[in-house]
C-alpha cells in the first residue's frame, strides 16, 4: 500500500527564488495544456492527450528558455496531473455527479510540483535532501522513511516548505482484542463510545473565531496588491492552518485508539453534506471534522486489519439501550433517562450502545460479543 510522510524542508534563499520560479512556471504550464484542450474542443478537432502534450515540450523549451532550468519529469508530471483532471471530469460526468470542468489555476491556487520517479540520491541523509535542479536543501526528519519512495513531492503553504514521499509499504495487521465499540459522534462531546468514554470536542474553530475576525477586518482594511495586504493575508492563513493541524491532531488521535483496541468499530452513516444545511449546526459540524474522522478511521482500520461497520442513523439517540423502548428527547436534552426500565446516562453514550447493537445484528456477531453490550 501507499502512505505519504511530509516533512519539513528549509531552503536557502537562492533555493526559495528556485522552488517560486519551479512553481509558477509549472502553473502556467498547467494552464496552457488546459487552454490547448480547450480550443482542440472548440475547434471540433481531436481529442488532445498527455503524451501528445509531453512531446511538445522540447519545443518549448526552445522558445521559452527559463524552463531548462526545471527537471524534465516535473514538466511531464504537470500534463499528466491535468490528464488525470479530465480523466476525473468526464468519470463524473458519466456517474451523474456534479462534473466540475477543470479551471485555471490562479496565482494561490497551485503549490506544488512533483518528481515522478525520485533516484536513489534523492533520500534523505544527514538531515539533507537532494533535489534535481534544486540542489541539497536542509530537512527536518522527524522519522525514518520506511519502504521504497515512489514519488517526492515540494509544496509551498503560508511561506513554508515541505517534501511529501509517497512510499510503498507493507500493511502491518494488528493483534486481535476480541472486542466491539460503537461511537457515536456529536457537536459537545467530539466522540463517545459504548464503553463510556467521552472525547471532548476540540472546537479549534470557535476558539480562534475572535483572533480570525481581527485578522478578516485588517485583511479587508487593506490596499488590494500591497504588501501590507499580502503580509496580512499570510497571518489569516497561518492561523487557519493551526486550525486545521489541531483538529487533525483530535481526529488522528482517536481513530488510531480505537483502531488499536477495538477490532469491531461500528458508527452511523451519517449525510454530512444534507446536515450542514442546518444553519443552526452547520458551523459546529464543520469544526468538529466528522467527515475527515470517518475517512482517517476506514483507512486506520483497513490497515491494521480491523473492520469499520456503519449502521442506519434512525432512532439511535431515542431508543433505549437498555429494554428497547422509543424515549423522545430534544438535542437539548442531554441525558437519556427511561420511564420503562430506569436506565440514565448520556445520550450520546446510549446512541453508541444502539449503534454497536445494530453493526453486530449486521454482522451475525451479536451472539459471539454479547458481553460487550453491557458496556
């Protein structure tokens, strides 16, 4: 399988001038090849492919002589990468999903380049890094790079500078525990469990809402172009990336715990996209990162061989884990209390018992893992 580490990379000022210039000449590059396909298409002419494209770039280097200076897989690699958005484009067209047709890239909206097939002096050593027509840029190597590299990756966010390695590695199963959760997320508690646990929701985007609006009004105050206006812009989007590192931190956190202890991991499938339209939640919802957990937790399971099980959302929170019977309550209504049967805990933590009852009646293992269900 394939895993991607980043680590971060620190250029020296001529390196900086190298990696701008590599970057802006890929994402005009990028969008002549999409201005070309555009007018094959106009035109009614055929069809215009990678490979065609990859041809003429010979010829352009003769009339543009600046791109000499860029490794010639990185030039190859940036035609392939518009290939694969039209590849994607016309997939969904054909799915019936909203196709998207492929745009120019502006100034902020390309980052990076990739090497396609990175050489053996391109791994790290000695806190270094080679780069093709770069040179050896300083590296921070927080951890080792297991497995053989595939493809290496400079991207450029808020000012700083990564190398991304996509590297071939083996799957490495986990031992079994011979036991079921389920969760349940929610907006007060992040994620609560048939066990009991309670993990709090980070609210990262509500704790920095008053240092954001600061920095949107300054932004705003500012002359459009001016390096006053750039220098503010790059405060927002700094404090927008801590915003999203913290919340990925939560998310990375719990998924790897529950992947590590449980080997049965039952949650709603929840529609995201139709509960954000409630105005009322969209903004918690969003902060606390539910589609990004249920993703990170899938494929944290599939690794490490253990199996993620998603159940119909209907009545968990308003059945009772306990004998059965419909409680109603409102969202305001944070404990689950029954009138039939006397059970009284969290809501959230009866909704993950409901949940981890219905993924073990899916499975047929509600007779193997009974015990679980006493929680």
């Amino acid at each position: 399988m394939l895993k991607t580490y980043r680590y971060r990379i620190y250029p020296n000022n001529r390196q900086k001038q190298i990696i701008d210039q590599t970057i802006e000449l890929c994402r005009y590059l990028y969008n002549c090849g999409l201005e070309h396909r555009i007018l094959a298409y106009r035109q009614r002419r055929a069809s215009v492919y990678a490979y065609q494209q990859i041809n003429e770039l010979p010829g352009i280097k003769e009339v543009f002589p600046d791109y000499k200076n860029i490794y010639s897989q990185v030039l190859q690699d940036v035609l392939r990468r518009l290939d694969k958005t039209f590849s994607s484009f016309f997939r969904r067209v054909k799915t019936g999903e909203k196709p998207g047709f492929p745009r120019y890239k502006g100034e902020n909206r390309y980052h990076s380049f990739t090497y396609p097939q990175p050489q053996e002096n391109m791994i790290p050593a000695n806190g270094k890094v080679y780069l093709p027509k770069i040179g050896k840029v300083k590296i921070k190597l927080h951890r080792e790079i297991p497995g053989n590299i595939k493809t290496v990756t400079v991207t450029r966010r808020n000012g700083k500078y990564y190398a991304c390695f996509t590297v071939e590695v083996e799957s490495v199963l986990l031992p079994k525990t011979g036991r079921t959760v389920g969760i349940d997320v929610g907006v007060s508690a992040f994620v609560a469990t048939s066990d009991g646990l309670l993990v709090q929701s980070p609210q990262t985007y509500r704790k920095a809402e008053k240092s954001l609006k600061t920095l949107q009004r300054e932004v705003s105050r500012r002359k459009k172009g001016s390096n006053r206006r750039r220098k503010s812009v790059q405060k927002l989007a700094s404090v927008h990336e801590k915003i999203a590192n913290q919340r990925k931190d939560i998310v990375h956190k719990t998924a790897r715990y529950l992947v590590n202890n449980y080997d049965l991991i039952a949650h709603e499938d929840l529609q995201i996209k139709n509960m954000v339209k409630n105005h009322h939640l969209a903004k918690s919802i969003q902060d606390s990162g539910w589609g990004m957990f249920f993703d990170i937790l899938a494929y944290k399971a599939e690794e490490a061989g253990k199996q993620v099980v998603k159940v119909n959302p209907h009545n968990t929170s308003q059945i009772c884990s306990g004998c059965g019977h419909i409680v109603k309550k409102t969202l305001a209504v944070r404990i689950h209390k029954c009138p039939h049967c006397g059970l009284e805990l969290d809501r959230d933590i009866n909704a993950a018992r409901n949940i981890l009852a219905a993924a073990l009646s899916i499975t047929g293992l509600d007779g193997a893992f009974g015990d679980s269900l006493a929680g």
